[in-house]
C-alpha cells in the first residue's frame, strides 16, 4: 500500500553549483513508477539469487572495470553535478571500482557454518534478503551508491536505489555500467525522484525488505517510523558532529596541517567533518596559529582545476542554511579565521574558523554540514572526553597525541562509530563504516556490510 502522492514538481532542474548553470532535466518518478520498478526487480530477484557466488563476482568486476575505463567521465559528472574538486571525485570514483571488486573477492568466502548439536547436523545458510531499497544523498553520490549497491548484488539481493533530487546524474549511468557489465535487467535500478513521493514510495513498499538510508538524522527518524509497518529491516547512516582532539604531546605541525582538510574537505559537506576541534589548553594559542597558516593555504576555487581543494556548497538553499549559523555571530563565538571567497556565480562560503567556550553552543553542537570550524580549549584528558562525547551524534573523529595508552583510552572512551588516531581517515573500503547515538545504526563497507544484506537461516538435519 503506497502513500498518495505530495504536490510536487515532476521535472527536477539538476544544474552545477560552481556556474549555477542547468546541467539536465531530470523526470521526477511517482509512486507509480516506484511501484513499477519493485514489481520489475521482485521478478529479477528470484534468477538473481540463484547465480552462484562466484559468477555474481565476476559481473561485479566486470563493473569495477568499466567504472575503471570510465574513471575521467564518471569523475566529471560528480565534479559538475557536486561542485566537488575534480582531483576528490577521480579519487571517489576509483574507490567505486574498489567497492566492487572488493566484494566480488568477498562474497564466494561468506559461507554459513555447521554446528554439531544432539541428534544431527546444524547448518547455516546466508540467504539474500530480495528487494532492497537504497536511499542515497547529494555529498557523495556515486561513491555512497556504490556502498549499498555492492555488498547488496554480491549477496544475491537485487537493488532499487533513490538518488537525492540534486545528484541523480552519476547513479543513473552506473546503474547503465552494470547493464553493460552483464547484470540482468531489474537486479540494479535507479528511480530519480523526491524523498517524500519516490523515497516515501520505497520505503511504504510491502515487498522491498530493506531501506539502507544514507542522510540526515531526522529523515532518518521519519523512515524508521514508515518502515515499520512493514517491519523492514533498515540501517540508518545518519548525520555528525565530529570531534578533532589534539592533545600537548601531539606532533602539532602534523595536526594542524590536517585538521583544516578534516573539515573543509568536500567544502564541510561531509558527515564524518570533524568540525569541533578539540585543543589542550596549555598549546592552545601556539596550534590556533599553526592552524590559521593551514586554513589560509587552502585552494577555493574552479572545481575543474587540478589545485582546488574546496568547491561551493551543493545549492543558494543550503548556503543560507549554513551562513545561518554565523550572521549573526551567536554572544559566544569569536572568529578566528575566514577566508576569501571566489567571486563571480556560485554557493561559494570560504573556510571559516571560530572559537567558543561555551560547549552548549549551537555551531559547536549542530551539523552544519558546511565549512565552520568550532574550536574549544580542553584541560586534560577527562575533561576532552566530556567535551568530546557531550552531542547527539557519535559518527568519526580523530585523536592526536604521541602517548600510545592515552590514545587507546581515547578511543574506548569517545562514543563514536570510527576514530582514528594520529589521522584523518574515516573510510576504508576493507573496514565497517557506521554510526552510534543520533549517527544511525548498521555497517556499511567491510565484510560487515554482507551481514546487513542477508539473514542467516538455520536448517537442521536429523541424523537419526
Ligand atoms: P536528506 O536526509 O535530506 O536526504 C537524503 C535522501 O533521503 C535523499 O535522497 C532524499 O531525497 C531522501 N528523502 C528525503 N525525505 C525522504 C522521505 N520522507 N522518505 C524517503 N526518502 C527521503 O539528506 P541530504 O541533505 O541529502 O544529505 C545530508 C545529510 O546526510 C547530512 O545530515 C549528512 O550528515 C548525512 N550523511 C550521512 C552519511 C553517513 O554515512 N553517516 C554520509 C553522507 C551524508
């Protein structure tokens, strides 16, 4: 049973955030074309599952290989439709290519287990799940997509993904790789359209068994709730507010010229931004100018050219969402630092660091998903674990010092779903990626994510 359609636009102008000029005109799907493409997908469903482990791999790297031949392409699409740095999207797309090849190598090692139990033989099946639903943002369209659509096809699941209304444009043509690659129709599709009518559509759907979202936490809420009445399972990766610890004993130069791309990459669009920089109060002022001398040096500009390190924001909504946050600057915020925007058309918002000492604040409390950095002294370790853990959210964040035991004690304690230490990564293709708290719940990536794409069943076998 579908939700009636909202009076929404049927055509969805795509256009690119640097120039602001049109890139397509996209159809916004129904619920009755939503309805058409899980009717398609639940007959491919059925053939799909039956393929045998080590042929699904070989159509997946079939598909890491064209997603490799059309690197330069599929790169330019996301720079223009994102407005994100040419040199990140080279670098999303081939991590694509690794998705899928990294579970084509996984899928024929995932195997059930035999259990010796009174009176027989136990064994477990992990068997796919059938329609799947992938509900997918506009910061790293491609890249996301690739994350649900690769562990979901390798377990035998056949996949209906909803771009957001910004970005459907890359979706769309890998879902035509796949195609190409020798994927059945129907196993891989894309439905373009607005999160209350197509979303709402996949979610409400009786027959797709999962949502595996990607968003904010409060259209995360409002699918948790939909689903249930069909009581579909569903993963959530949901907003952050990330946490930058710098402790005394840190090598600060190090710190300090990573922290500014720790935010400001992907123009703060970024769910694992650690946007609060958390520094020990005896090297405060020494590591705010280390900093102030990294912000400064950051590339804004053209997304086309090979130096640019940070683009313009996704859309003039969501720039006035962020400049929200500063104008006016709030009675507890100080800045420290702004850079210059390019002018000239664009959702340009140039890096900006400010400072707080009150923790309550809403900059240092919010996402906002935009290139503000908070930044707070910290007396000692406690005290970093209190400021730290002191939000909703428990996505990623980082911890710099060089005292190995005071790391790990960091990062047991820090409520968070990935940490790293001495480092800015949060995602590694091999490793579980997902939240904790408000951040969502459920793994993608890692060997992980084929558990959230099948369900174990359990068949005993009388002996006698
Ligand atoms: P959003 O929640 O507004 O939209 C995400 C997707 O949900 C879009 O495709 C949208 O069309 C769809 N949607 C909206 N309303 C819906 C509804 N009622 N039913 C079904 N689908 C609906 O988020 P956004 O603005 O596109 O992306 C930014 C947010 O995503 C940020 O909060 C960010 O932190 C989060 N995010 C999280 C991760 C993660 O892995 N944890 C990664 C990237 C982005």
């Amino acid at each position: 049973m579908l939700e009636p359609d909202v009076n929404v636009q049927r055509k969805m102008i795509v256009s690119n955030p640097a120039t602001e000029q049109p890139l397509a005109v996209v159809e916004a799907w129904g619920a009755d074309e939503v309805n058409a493409a899980v009717r398609l997908s639940k007959r491919a469903y059925p053939e799909w599952s039956k393929v045998s482990p080590s042929d699904r791999a070989l159509l997946l790297r079939r598909l890491a290989n064209l997603v490799t031949d059309n690197l330069e392409a599929l790169a330019r699409m996301e720079t223009d439709n994102v407005g994100k740095p040419i040199s990140d999207s080279r670098d999303e797309v081939a991590m694509v290519a690794e998705v899928f090849n990294f579970y084509a190598g996984a899928i024929d090692k995932f195997r059930g287990d035999t259990i010796p139990v009174a009176g027989g033989i136990d064994m477990t099946f992990n068997e796919p799940l059938g329609v799947v639903g992938a509900i997918v943002p506009w910061n790293f369209p491609i890249a996301i997509t690739s994350w649900k659509v690769g562990p979901a096809l390798a377990c035998g699941n056949s996949i209906i993904v909803k771009p957001a209304e910004l970005t459907p444009l890359s979706a769309v043509k890998l879902a035509d790789l796949a195609l190409d690659a020798g994927i059945p129709p129907g196993v891989f599709q894309v439905v373009p359209g607005h999160g209350q009518v197509a979303g709402s559509a996949l979610v409400a759907h009786e027959d797709v068994a999962k949502i595996a979202f990607t968003g904010s936490s409060e259209v995360g809420r409002s699918i948790m709730a939909k689903a249930s009445k069909t009581l579909k399972r569903v993963t959530l990766e949901l907003g952050g507010k990330s946490s930058n610890i710098i402790f005394e004993d840190a090598d600060l130069d190090k710190a300090a010229s990573a922290a500014p791309m720790a935010v400001f990459g992907n123009a703060g669009q970024d769910c694992c931004a650690r946007s609060r920089i958390l520094i020990q109060r005896s090297i405060y002022d020494d590591f705010v100018d280390l900093l102030v001398a990294a912000s400064a040096a950051i590339e804004v500009g053209d997304p086309l050219d090979e130096d640019t390190q940070m683009g313009p924001l996704i859309s003039s909504d969501h720039l006035d969402r962020v400049k929200g946050f500063i104008d006016p600057l709030g009675e507890s915020l100080e800045v420290i630092y702004q850079g210059a925007s390019p002018g000239g058309p664009g959702h340009w918002f140039a890096p900006m660091l400010v400072s707080t000492s009150d923790p309550t604040n809403r900059v240092f409390q919010e996402e906002i998903f935009g290139p503000i950095a908070c930044l707070i002294a910290f007396d000692d370790e406690e005290d970093a674990v209190r400021l730290a853990n002191e939000t909703c959210y428990g996505l990623s964040g980082s911890i710099w010092t060089r005292d190995g035991a005071r790391a790990l004690r960091m990062a047991r304690s820090v409520a968070s779903g990935n940490l790293s230490i001495n480092s800015n990564s949060s995602v590694r293709v091999a490793t579980p990626f997902g939240g904790m708290k408000q951040s969502g719940f459920g793994r993608e990536l890692g060997l992980e994510a084929l558990l959230s794409y099948s369900d174990v069943k359990n068949v005993f076998y009388s002996t006698s």
